[in-house]
C-alpha cells in the first residue's frame, strides 16, 4: 500500500494535471513544478502520514509534504476542486456528489468497502430498536458523505422514504456532540467516530 501511495504521489508531481478514492486535483497546472506536495485527510488518518515514509521518500527529490486535516470526504474534495490540496483520501460517495456538482477530480486508486466501518447509531435507552422506528426522527449525518448515501440506501431496503426522516446536516464532531446532548435520535457515521462512540457515548447500533 504504500509502495502504492509513493509511486501515485510522484505521478501526481510530475503529470501536467493533478491525480486524487485516491483522488487528485485537477487545478493545480504547476504540479510537474511542485516543490510541496499537499496532501489531505481525514480523522481516521493514514499509515503513510504517521510512520513519517512519504516525507522521506521525497526529500531527495527536493519535495516536501503538507498534511491537512479535514473533518470529512466533502470537505476534503471542495479544497481539492479549488486547488487548494493536490491529493487525497475519501470514501466511495463523496467523489460522485462532488462530480454532480461539477467538482473536477481524477481517481487514481480504489480499496475494497468496507460496511461494518459504518452505522446508524442510536442511544442505548432510545427505544430505536429497528430502522422503521426511524421513521420522524432526527438523523444527524455528514451531507455528501458516504454515511449520507448509506442512510438513502437503509432507509429504501426498510420501505421508507427519505422524507420520512428529519435529516440533521453535521460534520462528525457537531454530530458527536449533538448525539451526546440528546438534540438528535440517531448518528449515521464511520469509523473512527463509530468505535468511538460505541466506547464512550452510550451508542448501539440501530
């Protein structure tokens, strides 16, 4: 994998366009010139990023690495459609409502899915015990996120619409803390939110 991620990361520096499921941007017409290669990701991070390989790898090649943070995949690639990342890491369903609108990204690389990294969470003591007892709650979610589409997909399997729910548009950590407040009836999140939550907020799975 990160063989992968190396040999990627220099095709973005030195292609006439920038290459980012992995995705990578297309704004960036200096990127054959690149002395800084910026790289975003998520809370969940990346090997690559916390064993400190990439930045070695570049170094003699006279390129260094900037890593930004964002709180999830739509974020992610709205900085990368404005140039202001040239590469990174998201989850299937952000890159397709980015394209939707208009967002001009490459994909550059793909892993398998991976479900059980994802829930609709909801309070032990809720009573929400199947997903029709969503039906009228408020579901917090990450609009454009792959937690976004997972809802769209539940909810149809179980016969109901998405006007069935009051969707709640948060970023994981608002989500979070709405969840813990009691200010919304579910979370639909990923991992590393989803563990988390099962630890220490008083989550199950609906």
């Amino acid at each position: 994998m990160i063989g992968l991620c190396l040999s990627l990361l220099f095709a973005a520096c030195t292609a006439n366009n920038g290459s980012n499921t992995t995705a990578v941007s297309v704004n960036n017409p200096t990127a054959s010139k690149a002395s800084v290669i910026r790289i975003g990701y998520q809370k969940s991070a990346i090997l690559l990023k916390s064993k400190g390989l990439l930045e070695k790898r570049l170094q003699p090649e006279g390129v260094s690495v900037e890593w930004i943070e964002f709180p999830a995949g739509p974020q992610l690639l709205e900085a990368m459609n404005v140039g202001s990342i040239d590469f990174g890491n998201v989850g299937e369903s952000p890159p397709i409502f980015a394209q939707a609108a208009g967002a001009a990204i490459t994909y550059v690389a793909g892993i398998s899915p991976s479900p059980a990294g994802s829930a609709i969470l909801v309070p032990k003591d809720s009573g929400i015990k199947r997903v029709n007892d969503l039906k009228g709650k408020k579901i917090a979610f990450q609009k454009g996120s792959s937690a976004h589409y997972m809802l769209v997909q539940i909810l149809e399997k179980c016969g109901l619409q998405y006007s069935d729910i009051e969707p709640t548009y948060l970023t994981p950590a608002d989500a979070r803390a709405a969840f813990v407040r009691g200010s919304i009836d579910a979370w639909a999140i990923w991992d590393p939110f989803y563990a988390a939550a099962e630890q220490s907020v008083n989550a199950q799975i609906n």
